[in-house]
C-alpha cells in the first residue's frame, strides 16, 4: 500500500480543485480545501517517520513514464531519514503558513487562486523532496521555481512585483542551466538518472577526467559543480542571491513558506542528497564551503544597515543559508540540514511576525516609522522575540544547537578551510544577533513614529494569524531539542542526546571531528559570547544612545553607503551583463540585420531572431510563380547535390 | 533509319509545339497549339504500339479537356490579355532552373537501365490488339485502381459543382 | 530501331518546358496547361517504357493519369470560374493578397 | 489466360465501407434539410468505419497492391480521428461562413479515404491515385468559400502547386518503373538490391522527385511555399483537416515508399531529408515569430512540426518510425484543440483571427484562455502535455540512430518557437481586453474541445499506452 503518495498528491487535488472551481464555486471557502489537503499531508508524514523511525525506507518505482532504449523515465519515490526530515518540514511549515493565509489574506480578490498557487507550491516542493531519480528532482525543482514566479508576482498589477518575478525567473536560469547539464553529464556517464545506481557507481568513476573546454576535469568535480550551479541559484547564493530580496514583493505567507522555510532550501537538500558525489570532490566542497561563508558574511553585514522589515529578513535567510552550504562545504552535511530543519520554524516565524506587523501597519515596511508596537501586538513581540533569541543562538533554542554544531565541526573537520569558515561563521553569529535585535528594537520598543492615522490603526492580528505564530514558537524552542550536543547531554544527563545525527548516520554518515573537550567547550563559550554580545551592543544601540548609530552612518558613510546600496551587486549585474547585452542587442545585432546579413541567425538574440524572420518572410511574396520557382530550385539544389557528387 | 527519322520529325514538331504553347500571348492560341501538339503525341504514342492509349488520348485530353480549357479561356476578357506582358518576373531565371534541371535529369537517364522484358511484346499485343490487351489486365489485376480512379471522377464531378454552379453571397 | 534514351530525352525536354512555362506565364490558365504538359511528357516516357519493357504497366499508368487529368482539370477550371467571378481577373499576380 | 479470380476483400473492408458511407452522405443531403444531421451521419460512418477497421486481418491483397497491417492500421485512425474531431469544430462554422452545404461532410469523407488509400498502398499506382484523391477534395474543401476571394486564392494556389508537385512524383514513377519494370515496392526494393543498382542515378533521380513531392505534402521547406496561405485562406475548419490529414498521409507514404521501396539507399536519402528537416524547422519556427494571423503562425508551426517528425524519418529505425506515428498522433490532437479555440472567436461579423483578438482572453473567457493555454504548451512542448512527449520520442530514437547533432539543432529551434506560441498565452494573461469578444460555442465545439485537451494531458501524463501502441502498429511493417 502506497500510503506516502497522499503526501504530494493530496495538495496537487487541492490545487484541481481550487484552480478549476476556484472563482464560481468554492470562491472563499478555498482556504478549508487547501488546509485540509496539507493538514491530511503532515499526517501522513508523521505517520511516515514513524515508519522511517523503525527502519521501514522506501525506494520503488510506480510508473514508467518514458522508457525509450536506456532512457528511463518514471515515478518514483525515495523515502529515507533525509526525505522524512524535509517532509515533516515542509508539510508543518505548510499547513502552519496555509492557516496564517486565511487572515492574512482576508479580503484579497484572487483568494482561490492564492491557495492553489500554494497548494500546487507544496506538491511540487514534496515531488523534489521524494523523487528518486534527478529528472523527477528536476520537475519539481522547476515547478517550485515556477509557482514561485506566480506567487512574487501575485500582484501583477504592480510594476515592482512582476519585474521581481521576472528577476527571479531569470536568474533562476543561469543556475538551472548548470543543474540541467549535470543531470544531463550525470546520464551521459552512468546511463541511468538514478539516484541508487549513480551513488554507487560514483566511486568508480571518480578519477576519471573528461576533456572540457580544453581543461581536464574530474568528472566528479565537474557533476558536483554543475550540480551545484542549480543550488546557488535556487538557494539564493553568491553570485546569484540578487533574485531573493527582490521577491519580498510577493505576500508575506509566500516568503515565510518559499523564501525562507522551503523552496530556498532545496539547494541545501540537493547537496545534501548527492552527498555521495559532492565528497568525492574536494574542489567542489571547498566552493561550498566558501560560497556559503562569504555570502553569508555579506547578506549579514547588508542586513545591519536596511529598513525593510522583510528586505532585513530575506538578507538574514541568505546568511543561514551560506551557514547551512558553510555546512555541507565542510563534509557536516547532517548539521546543515539540522540547521535547515531549526532555520525553518524561526524564519518561517520571523516572516510572519513581520507579515503580522505589516498587517497592523496597514502594509508599512520601513522600520523607521513603527517603534513601540509592543504595547499594541503582545503576541507577536513575545512570539517575535523568541524567534530572534533563537536565531541568535541563545542557549537553549533550536538556533543555539543547530549553529553550534555547525561551527563545531567546521573548526575540528577535515576541510582545508575549515578553520577561515569557522572564524567567518562565528563573526556572522555576532552580526545576526546585532541585526535580529535591531529590528526588534526598532520595531517594538521606544515610541511610535509613524502617521496618527497608522497608530490609531494598529492592533493585534486575528486569532487565525496568532495561533500558528505561537505553534512556529514552539518549534523554534523546542525543534533543536533532538539535537543536543553529545558534550551537553552527559552534562544534562542523557546518553546520545544528538539524537538527529543518529538518525541522519544512514543516509549522510558521521561527520568526522578532531578535537578534545576543552576546544568544543571553549566554541561553544565564544559563539554564545557573539550571540548575547551582538545582542547586546544592539541594546545600547537602539534601546539606549540613539544617537550612536546615527553618529556611526555619518562618520564611515562610505562604508555604510555600501552596505546600504547591498555592495552595488545589482548595479554590478546592471552594468556588466544586463546593459551590455541590451547594447549588444540594439546596436550590433540590430544594425547587422539591417545591413542585411542573415548569418546571425545563431546568435539566440530574440530580435536578431525578430529581424531575420523579418527578412525571410519577406520571401513568402505572395505570388505563385516565385513559389513555384522556389520549390524547383530546392529541387534542382537537392538534385545537385546528390547526382554531381 | 524510316523509324528514326518519323521520330526526328514528331520530336521536332513536339518540342517547337510545346515552346508555342508555353510562350504564345493569346490563350486561345496556346489551346490550338496545344490541339496540335496533342495529336502529335498521340502520333508518338501509336508508333510505340499504344493504340488505345493514342485514342483516348485525343477522346479526352483533345476532346474533353481542352475544350473545357477553351471554353473558360472564351470567358476572359481577350482584348486586355494581348495588351498586358505575359511573363511575370524574370524569365531568364526560370529559364535557367528549367535548363539545369534539364541538364541533370538528362544526364542522369544515360545510365537507365531497362529491367527485363515482360510478356506483353509487340507481337503478343498486336495478336490480340491492344485494347483487348489492356482491358483484360485492367479489369483484373488492376481492378482495385481502377475503381479508385471512379471515386477520383466522382470527386471532379462534386467540385466542379460546388465550385461553380452555385453563386453565393456573400455575407456582407 | 529508335533508343529509348530519344524517347526519354524528349519526355524530358517536354517536361521542362512545362516548369518553364509554369514559372513564367501570369495566365493561371497557361499554367494550367504547361502542368498538363508536364503531365503529357511523363505520358511520353512511360509509354516508351512500357513499349521497351514489353508490359502493359506503363500503359495502365497513363490511363490513369489521364483520368486523372480530366478529373484535376474539370476542378481547376471550376476554381479558376469561382475566382473569375469575384475579381474578373486570372492573373496571378492579382492573387497576392496573402504573403508574408 | 487464367480465370479471373476475385481477390481477397476483407482487407480492404474499411476502404469499401468508407465509399459506401460517403456515398450515402453524399445522397443523403439531397433528403436531409438540415445539414446537422449530415455530420452526425458521417461521425456514425467514421465511427463504424473504427469498428470494421479493427475487424481487419493483417493481410495484403490485389496482387500487394493494398496492405494492410498494423501501421496503416495506426495511420487511419489517425485519419478518422481527424474527420471527428474536424467535423465537430466544422457543425457551427459554417453556418456562419454560410456555406453550410451537405458536400462538405461527403468530401471530406472522400479526402480522408484518399488517405487510408495512400496509407496501406503497397503500390505506386494506388500510392498515386489515393494521393490524388486526397488532394482533389482537399482542394475543393479549401475553396469552399467561394465568395470569399482569399478562400479563392488559398483554394488556387494550393491546386496549381499541387499538381505541379505531382508531375514531379509522376516523373519519379514513371523513372523509377522504367529502371526496374514494376511499380510495387517491395519488387522495386528487391530489384534495386538484386542488380546492384544502389548507387544507380536513376534510382537516386527518383528517389528526388519522390523526396520532392512528398515534402510538398507534408509541407517542409523550400516545398512548403504553399501552406501559408492555403492554411490562412481555407475556411478555419479546413485548415485544422489540412494541416493533420493531408500531412499525415504524406509521412504515412514518405515512410512506406523510403523505408522499404528505397530502403536500400538509406544514406542516400537522408542526406536529402537531413538538410530539408532543418531548413523546415529553422524556417518554419523564425517566420512563424514574426506573423500577426493565428492561423497563419499555425501554418508556420505546423511546417516545423513536419521538421521535428521528419527526425523519426532520417532515423530510420523502427522506433524512429514509432515515434513519428505518435507524434502525428498527439499533433492531430493538439492543432485541432488550438483550431477550435481559434474557429471558437469567428462570429458573425468578427474573424477573430489576429494573434490580437487574443488579448485578454484569460479576463473575459477564462476556460478558452486556459485551454488555448494547454495546447500552446503541448505545442511548444511543456512538459507534462503530450507535445512534450512527441518531441521527446523523436529526439530519442534520432540520437539512438546517431543523429544527436541534429537533435541538438532541433531543440535549439523548439525553443525558439517557446516565444511565439507563449506569445499568445501572454497576450491572453497579460493584456486587458481590447474589445469584447464573444464566443461561438456549442456542444459539439465543446466535445471537441474535451476530448483534444484531455487526450494532450493524459497522454502527456501516461504516455506508455499509445507509445507502446505505435511500437506494435511498427513490429510488423
């Protein structure tokens, strides 16, 4: 009995439903389709743990959808400790995010179509999770990125939205370009797009070279690295991060599940899925781990200086997630999709409480005109403040034991740059706190700043929207509870406390970790020690002298305008590829085509393209004879071309 | 060298025909021309023992068809047809493709080969005449074509009456 | 004895002057006619054909393309008499009003 | 001389119950007034015809000159699915072109027995008149509006090509009967193996003028000129039967006669078809971006199409072959669903025929929208829709066949054409609506409609049932 396929295939119906009875019949009642479908889903998935947890893993195929030759294409499903992490993730996320919608998008005039772009969002997302084989990975990896598009640009009507749709779209090609030639390398080498036979057979072809380019490649480092194209750009990693803080256009339920708890994690998952490829090639984790540590580096030091409630929180979603790359970089794959699983609650958290803020602010984001919300919206404060605690690594909370094991075993791996990402990761925790509580600061204490009209609005979110808020909160305490480090738990007293990496030991294996006590604890003293510092000094800041910051913006404004303006990637981007091209397109192609020369055809230029069609149905004349003339020249040509050979 | 030279005369009269016929402004006289052309080819077609074949085809190509080509060449307005130049574009170029292909085709049909005689020889077919001779494999062996080719005329019969018969109006 | 490669180089020529006239002539009826002659210079050849392969095969084939010809005939004509009525013309290039 | 004995008819059965049908539609609409029941009449005939087909054994008959067998078989249902589907989208429209005459229903009866005649000849005689049969109808059908002068123009060019093409495929007989002194392809196949004749210029000339008239029928490039402005001129309806039937008889013939008459040249001839193949998809998909006419664009695409399934040709191979049959099988589908959107916008004094008509469509008629929607992803071939499927099968069995360069160049222009047919999915989601635009729909429309989206989403979805169905059909050619 194939019970786990009510896992996707319950949203995909929700998804039928509301889409084909959407705007006549169920109009708003969509949400009780939607809810009730994912809600059926969680079940099941639990149900799947506790099947996972007795050992019961599934790996079958159910439908062959295109079997020509060697080509092999089916339905298939694997369902290990690691697929069941991120099915209990998405679906509680999911269902959590699907209730918080009802309220939050109260009123909206595309309701239906809201929750079956949700819906179909999480079938997708669980088809990738449980695929079996890279090309069914690649559908849902696709159709995530798709229902993403949809969803940023959910209010199409406005400009910005839909160009951040557009953005992300296009991004999302570069790096899909790369994941699509590795799978594509991937069956040219193991004739089979099976994730069982190819891990297995990786070890044997590990040494081999291809010629690429002219440069021998190792061909593990060459799949690894395409492969890890497809997840920079799904996970919103340097160089292609730009897409991320754009899509905060899109509803705030819509970053809390796409951008923050899911569908940017998926680029996590893939590492961690084809862990067996990725360890065979040192070059190909060196790149992840230094991808991971300088974006996240980056996206936090921009983060200290925004405004943007969730433009702060998207940039805090890219710095996790080069922690959780940081982590699979260095061969600590189980503590990276620890982090994954910990991050999703508190994120997932921190959007709505922002959702819930913007909410009472009818729609205001900048930080700078709310201030003293505390006394309005206590459950989001203290739900808020649990999810910042949390992120900052205060002992206790899912983020302090998610984040300490990453740092651990990034300093006592084996990875050749193991200590740098440590020293980096550790400079991030700081800097998350600082700019977690800044935000806090800003957003709850102190007087209100805004608009008479906007205070005399302000109030608590309905109870659809608290209510998963506070059921997120118990997540972002108590989800790291399975993970206690081994040190801690002889402390508390329980024997094999990291419980997590126990059950993760099938499928990612053990992380190996070279280091006495003494180091472990002194570690875990400094990141705590960064946490409450970065705390700290964003208590003087913002609770006490404000006039600090002020004074520090002005006297190293280039380095805050800096900040400010993200490090100028978007205008780099502007200036190097998005303008050229445009100028290469105008200038060069469009005056070639002018002059007549139909050679450019191959330059995949769409008005290069425009203008060659053009010219050539310029040679449909519309009189007979010419066509007549050039159906016996293409006869006389071919006769030519066969007979006087 | 009498066979030769009655094909000499008929491949003559063929081909300066078949340039009347194709570069003569009045359409009227391209139908003439081609009249004569036609009986020249059935000329052709009886030297090469097809006598039915050489009858039929001046019962219907001279007869049936070219008369209805005649009749709607009368529905043109003549009188403009001699004013207006006949040929459209370049006719050099086409003169060119037609002349290649000529080359090409020519040059491949040096080396046809002819697969081995049947047994329908001259001989055979004159004992029992021609017509018989086709009438006896036509109404056997090729039965089944044969009675496509009824559908076929059926079909002219249908489109010539939908085409022309009805006049329509139209909506506007 | 005439050799059949005569009889197939004057299908040949007949055959060409057809797509000559084809391409050239702006009366949709002379190029009407120069398919016909087209169609008549195959005639030739398979009637040369048959004659040299002693089988009837030949013969067969041109009755029915001689069918044939009537058949198309009696069609094209209906279609240039429909044409003629909406637009007096049988001109081709007044039948350009789709291109592109 | 030897008693004439009547040959085996059984196999023929389907053909002769054809006649008989379309001889009595033809009848009938002497008695009928009502012209409706002229087309339920011959979606009965082609109904029954569906059943007497399955009852036909395997066998050849009249001296090989008819065969039938699994792949004719595949072809005619390919033919009498385009009849239903073309009748269903025709019922309406002609009652507002005003041509709703009973001849319409009886020629295309006609047309489409011209089509299984072509798809079981096992002789060139029979290959011609059934081709000729076919086209005579279609050319009449084409003209149909004989009011109208662009139905006039598109009626008259498609006939004057069209039999200038076939004099070429005459020639190529007649050549072709001369070298080996029989028209039956297996003999001819046999013969040219036996005297060695495979590099024979003969042989290669009429393997030409074959190549020629036949990329005419099935409308590939530089022999496509026609199908422009045939397909924009016909009556909407006939360009949806045009475009499947016509084109699907070409490469049930184009496939028969060089896969066996001149199998033994394989080389030969793909290296005619290989340059075709990419000439047809590279022209078809950049003329088609720059066209404003639905149905012209469609005309432009259904060119390439023919380029993508002439791969399957050049491959050679049974799979390849396979895989042409189903894709002409899943286009039947997916151009006549995007036809009967377009037949769905001609109203009384509206064409709605300008890719513009289009715009905000999604607004004023969304389940039209999202229909057109499907069949533009299938054609461009989005997966999970049948379009998708179709290309993929093609593009396997090519690289299988050692042709991955081409297959390379053809997804290159596949994915050209992802700008115009998504064009239009963007003038129907994106743009307000211009003016109001009301639809002609009516039941039949709407089991028309029915049944070409849910075959290109269920055969997109589980292919393996018609993909395995196309691979028996081929077991046996």
């Amino acid at each position: 009995m194939n019970y786990y396929l009510l896992i996707p295939f319950l949203p995909l119906t929700a998804f039928l439903i509301n889409i084909l009875f959407g705007k006549k019949y169920v109009q708003e009642r969509a949400h009780w389709v939607s809810i009730l479908a994912v809600a059926g889903s969680w079940i099941v998935a639990v149900f799947t743990l506790l099947k996972v947890l007795k050992g019961e893993t599934v790996n079958e195929d159910l439908y062959t959808w295109v079997l020509s030759g060697t080509f092999e294409v089916s339905v298939g499903f694997l369902i290990d400790q690691l697929t069941t992490v991120m099915l209990i993730v998405v679906t509680t996320c999911s269902t959590l995010i699907h209730i918080y919608s009802v309220g939050y998008m109260h009123g909206d005039k595309g309701y239906y179509r809201f929750f079956a772009y949700l819906s179909l969002f999480t079938f997708c997302m669980l088809m990738l999770v449980m695929a079996n084989n890279f090309l069914q990975l690649y559908f849902g990896w696709e159709g995530v990125g798709l229902c993403s598009y949809f969803l940023i640009g959910y209010y199409f009507n406005k400009k910005s939205a839909s160009d951040a749709g557009k953005k992300a779209f296009i991004v999302n090609r570069f790096g899909d370009f790369g994941f699509g030639l590795g799978i594509i390398v991937i069956f040219l080498t193991f004739g089979t797009i099976y994730y069982e036979p190819v891990f297995t057979q990786i070890g044997g072809v590990a040494a081999q070279t291809i010629s690429f380019l002219g440069y021998e490649v190792n061909l593990a480092t060459l799949i690894a690295l395409l492969l890890f194209c497809g997840a920079i750009g799904k996970s919103a990693q340097m160089p292609l991060h730009v897409w991320l803080p754009d899509a905060m256009e899109g509803p705030t339920p819509v970053s809390a599940l796409i951008h923050a708890a899911t569908m940017v994690t998926a680029g996590v998952f893939l590492l961690a899925r084809c862990s067996p490829i990725f360890s065979l090639s040192e070059p190909a984790m060196v790149v992840a781990a230094l991808i991971g540590a300088i974006t996240s580096i980056f996206a936090a030091t921009i983060a200290l200086v925004q405004n943007d409630i969730k433009r702060i929180i998207a940039y805090s979603t890219l710095s996790q997630l080069g922690y959780m790359f940081l982590a699979c970089g260095v061969g600590a794959y189980t503590a990276g999709i620890f982090h994954l699983y910990t991050h999703a609650f508190f994120k997932a958290l921190l959007f709505l409480c922002a959702g819930s803020v913007m909410h009472a602010m009818a729609g205001e984001l900048d930080l700078q005109k709310m201030g003293g919300l505390k006394k309005y919206m206590p459950v989001t404060y203290a739900t808020m403040f649990i999810a910042s605690l949390s992120i900052s690594g205060v002992p206790g909370l899912a983020g302090f034991f998610s984040k300490d094991e990453i740092l651990w075993l990034a300093y006592a791996g084996p990875s050749p740059v193991g200590k740098f990402v440590w020293a980096i990761g550790t400079i991030v925790a700081f800097l998350t706190a600082f700019y977690s509580f800044r935000l806090i600061f800003l957003t709850f204490h102190g007087e209100f700043r805004g608009t008479q009209k906007q205070e005399h609005h302000l109030h608590e979110s309905p109870k659809s929207m608290t209510v998963p808020l506070m059921l997120l909160t118990i997540g972002a305490v108590a989800s790291g509870w399975v993970g206690i480090p081994n040190l801690l738990g002889e402390v508390i007293g329980i024997e094999h406390s990291n419980w997590f990496s126990g059950f993760m030991n099938p499928v990612l294996g053990h992380p190996e970790a070279h280091g006495t006590h003494a180091e472990e604890w002194m570690l875990m003293g400094i990141s705590v020690l960064a946490g409450l510092g970065g705390i700290g000094l964003a208590a003087v800041f913002y609770l006490g002298r404000r006039s600090i910051p002020v004074l520090l913006a002005q006297k190293f404004g280039f380095i805050y305008r800096i900040l400010w303006n993200k490090y100028y990637v978007d205008e780099l981007y502007s200036h190097t590829i998005v303008r050229p091209t445009l100028w290469i397109s105008q200038n060069i192609l469009m005056g070639i085509t002018d002059a007549k020369i139909i050679e450019l055809i191959v330059n995949g230029v769409p008005r290069a393209i425009g203008g060659v069609s053009q010219h050539l149905r310029k040679v449909q004349t519309g009189l007979l004879q010419h066509y007549a003339a050039i159906m016996a020249t293409g006869a006389l040509i071919i006769g030519a071309w066969i007979l006087l050979r | 060298m009498l066979p030769k030279l009655f094909f000499g005369y008929y491949a003559v009269v063929i081909i300066v025909l078949s340039l009347l016929v194709v570069t003569r402004k009045n359409p009227v006289h391209s139908v003439m021309w081609m009249l004569l052309l036609f009986f020249h080819i059935a000329g052709l077609y009886l030297f090469l023992n097809a006598e039915f074949i050489a009858a039929i085809q001046i019962i219907v190509y001279a007869g049936a068809i070219l008369v209805l080509f005649l009749f709607v060449v009368l529905l043109l307005n003549l009188r403009e047809e001699l004013l207006i130049e006949r040929f459209i574009g370049t006719w050099p170029t086409a003169l060119v493709i037609s002349v290649s292909l000529l080359i090409l085709v020519i040059r491949a049909i040096q080396d046809m080969a002819l697969a081995p005689p049947g047994n329908h020889s001259v001989d055979a077919i004159q004992a029992e005449t021609h017509t018989v001779a086709l009438g006896k494999i036509l109404y056997t062996d090729y039965l089944f074509p044969f009675e496509i080719a009824s559908v076929v005329l059926l079909i002219a019969i249908i489109g010539a009456l939908v085409l022309a018969k009805r006049k329509m109006r139209s909506p506007q | 004895m005439v050799p059949l490669n005569w009889y197939l180089m004057l299908s040949t020529v007949v055959f060409m002057i057809g797509v000559f006239g084809f391409l050239t002539r702006k009366n949709i009826i002379i190029m009407f006619i120069s398919v016909e002659l087209m169609l008549n210079a195959v005639n030739i050849s398979l009637v040369s054909f048959s004659h040299f392969l002693q089988d009837l095969r030949g013969h067969i084939l041109v009755f029915f393309i001689i069918t044939v010809a009537a058949a198309e005939a009696a069609i094209g004509l209906a279609l240039i008499i429909a044409l003629f009525r909406n637009k007096t013309t049988a001109h081709v290039d007044e039948m350009t009003e789709m291109k592109g | 001389m030897p008693e004439f004995v009547m040959p085996d008819l059984a196999p023929v059965m389907p053909e002769i119950v054809m006649t008989i049908l379309a001889l009595v539609t033809l009848i009938a609409d002497i008695i009928f007034k009502r012209k409706e029941t002229l087309a339920i009449l011959s979606i009965a005939s082609v109904v029954l015809v569906f059943f007497v087909l399955f009852g036909t054994p395997f066998k050849t008959t009249f001296n090989g000159m008819f065969i039938a067998d699994g792949y004719s078989l595949f072809f005619k249902l390919i033919f009498l699915l385009n009849v239903v589907l073309t009748v269903l989208i025709s019922m309406r429209y002609l009652v507002i072109e005003r041509v709703n005459f009973g001849e319409y229903y009886s020629l295309i009866l006609f047309a489409t027995l011209g089509m299984m005649l072509m798809a079981s000849a096992g002789d060139l005689i029979v290959l011609y008149l059934g081709l000729e049969l076919m086209a005579l109808s279609t050319y009449i059908l084409a003209g149909f509006i004989t009011y109208d002068m662009k139905s006039n123009e598109a009626a008259m060019k498609y006939f004057l090509l069209g039999a200038f093409a076939s004099a070429f495929l005459l020639y190529g007989i007649s050549m072709i009967y001369g070298l080996t002194g029989t028209t039956d392809l297996n003999a001819i196949s046999e013969y040219i193996i036996l005297n060695g004749l495979t590099a024979n210029p003969v042989v290669m000339l009429s393997m030409i003028l074959f190549a020629v008239a036949f990329s005419f029928k099935i409308a590939a490039v530089p022999f496509h000129m026609w199908a422009p402005d045939a397909y924009e001129g016909a009556p909407t309806s006939v360009t949806a039967f045009m475009s499947v039937g016509p084109k699907a008889a070409g490469f049930a013939v184009l496939g028969r006669v060089f896969l066996i008459a001149f199998g033994s040249v394989r080389m030969d001839w793909s290296a005619v078809l290989i340059p075709i193949a990419i000439l047809t998809m590279g022209v078809g998909n950049i003329v088609a971006l720059s066209q404003t006419n639905i149905k012209r664009m469609l005309a432009y695409s259904s060119i390439a199409h023919a380029g993508y399934a002439l791969l399957g040709i050049i491959a050679g191979t049974g799979e390849g072959l396979a895989s042409v049959m189903n894709y002409l099988l899943i286009y039947a589908f997916m151009n006549i669903g995007a036809f009967a959107v377009i037949i769905m916008l001609r109203t009384e004094g509206f064409k709605g025929d300008t890719i513009t008509d289009y715009e905000g469509l999604a607004k004023s008629h969304p389940l039209a929208a999202a229909l057109m929607l499907v069949f533009m992803f299938s054609l461009t071939g989005i997966p999970p829709t049948a379009g998708f499927m179709g290309k993929l099968y093609i593009f396997m069995s090519a690289v299988y066949a050692g042709y991955t360069w081409l297959v390379v160049v053809a997804v290159i222009f596949s994915a050209i054409s992802a700008y115009f047919y998504l064009r239009i999915v963007m003038y129907m989601y994106m743009r307000e609506p211009k003016e109001s635009v009301s639809l002609a729909a009516t039941p039949a429309l709407g089991i028309a409609l029915a049944i070409t989206a849910a075959a290109v989403i269920i055969i997109g979805v589980l292919p393996s049932a018609v993909v395995s169905f196309a691979r028996a059909a081929v077991a046996g050619f």
